[in-house]
C-alpha cells in the first residue's frame, strides 16, 4: 500500500500556486496586469498579507514584476516558472510579523517586570544606534534585531526566548523574507525611532502595560506600512 505523507502548504503557497496555474493556462498573458489585492483577496477568502506573500513568491519564481504604485504585472516566458519547490516551506514574512506581535508583546511586558539596569543600558547601545543617522540601513536593522533579542532575553523566559530568536531567523534567512527586506530597504524603510524609544521608556519605568502596548503599536504600524506601500 502506498501512502504519500500529509503535507500542509502554506495558504500564501496555495494562492501563489493557483495563480501560476493560471499564467501557465494562459489565462494571464505577458504584460497584463493582475486585478488588486483587494480583489484578489476577495476572489480568494483570505487577507491582502496573505495576497502580498504570494506576490513575493511570484516574483521570486520569475513569474510577475511588483511595480510599486502601479501593480503586478505578468513577464514573458512564464510557462515554466512556478513558487512550488522554488519557495521553501517557511513562514511568510506577515505571518512572521503576526507571530512577532503575538510573542514579542509578552516578551516585553515580562521583560519590564525583571530586566536589570546592565539589560536597560546594552538596549541603550542599540538604541543609539539605531538612532545614529550616520548608520547604514543594514547596522540599523542589525541592532534592531538585537534589541528585540536583549528583550526577549530580558523576559527570563528561555521558551519564549528561543521562539524570538527562530522567528528571526526565519526572517533573516528565508528567500521570501530575503526578497521581502530587499524591497523594503530599496524603498528607503528603517527602524523607526521613537517606536523604539516608546518602548525603552516603558522598560525604564518597569512598566509592563506599557511596555506590552508600545510593542504591539510598533509591530502593528509596521504590517500596516508594508500594506499601504
């Protein structure tokens, strides 16, 4: 008896590989247009994040060119083309956000009640960096990546420390999260400061509440620019 193991694709994969069932099918042509995310999120059921990753995983497989402000546009030659097996199985960059903002606001609101003044000033040193106009994008996003680790070490939790660093790394080293960062970087997007700073200020006054709220309203304006652009 032969028995193919069950294999769950990720739902950002599912709507990628229909799509290019239809570019296959010539149904989508070189040089049209693809309807809007809206759209598509409507025709589909599921969120325009989910429509997003799927037009990164698009892309990467060579299939459509993201035009920002104009839309998703079929290439030329895209027969052979598809994001199944090309795109790992990973997490796609929003949901890894989502899981961030899940996570990292209790890694914070825990931090608050049990960081030392040695854990406050090594987040000061990344702050200033992050702060420094001086610094590249990539020294930027390297103390970024660090201060939300010192917080999630800060927790005292070594379970919800390990998830931080795993959705980094997801992050860091996935091809959709690669090429998702890249866009990000070319269209100028940094740490934003004072989101930083609202949530040291909360750290400093051991404020847990706080501390859980800047989090969430950082990760939260983050998702909400990465859709509006």
């Amino acid at each position: 008896m032969k028995i193919e193991a069950v294999k769950i694709r990720r739902l950002y994969l599912q709507v990628a590989e229909q799509l290019a069932q239809l570019l296959k099918d010539g149904e989508l042509k070189a040089g049209d247009r693809l309807p809007s995310e809206r759209d598509l999120a409507s025709k589909f059921g599921v969120s325009r994040s989910t429509i997003r990753e799927a037009m990164i995983a698009l892309e990467i497989s060579g299939l459509v060119e993201i035009r920002s402000g104009s839309g998703v546009y079929v290439l030329p030659g895209n027969g052979a083309g598809s994001p199944d097996g090309f795109i790992e199985e990973a997490p796609g960059p929003l949901e890894l956000l989502e899981a961030r903002h899940a996570i990292e606001g209790e890694t914070a609101a825990l931090a608050a009640q049990r960081i030392d003044a040695q854990g406050i000033e090594a987040l000061e040193q990344q702050m200033a960096i992050i702060a420094d106009e001086q610094a590249s994008i990539l020294e930027k996003e390297q103390a970024d990546e660090s201060f939300h680790q010192l917080i999630a070490a800060a927790s005292g939790n070594s379970a919800l420390h390990s998830s931080v660093i795993w959705l980094w790394d997801m992050r860091n080293e996935t091809a959709i999260s690669n090429a998702f960062h890249e866009k990000l970087r070319a269209e100028g997007s940094s740490p934003v400061v004072h989101d930083h700073n609202a949530i040291l200020d909360a750290l400093r006054e051991r404020d847990s509440e706080m501390a859980r709220a800047s989090m969430h309203r950082h990760l939260k304006r983050v998702v909400s620019y990465v859709l509006d652009n």
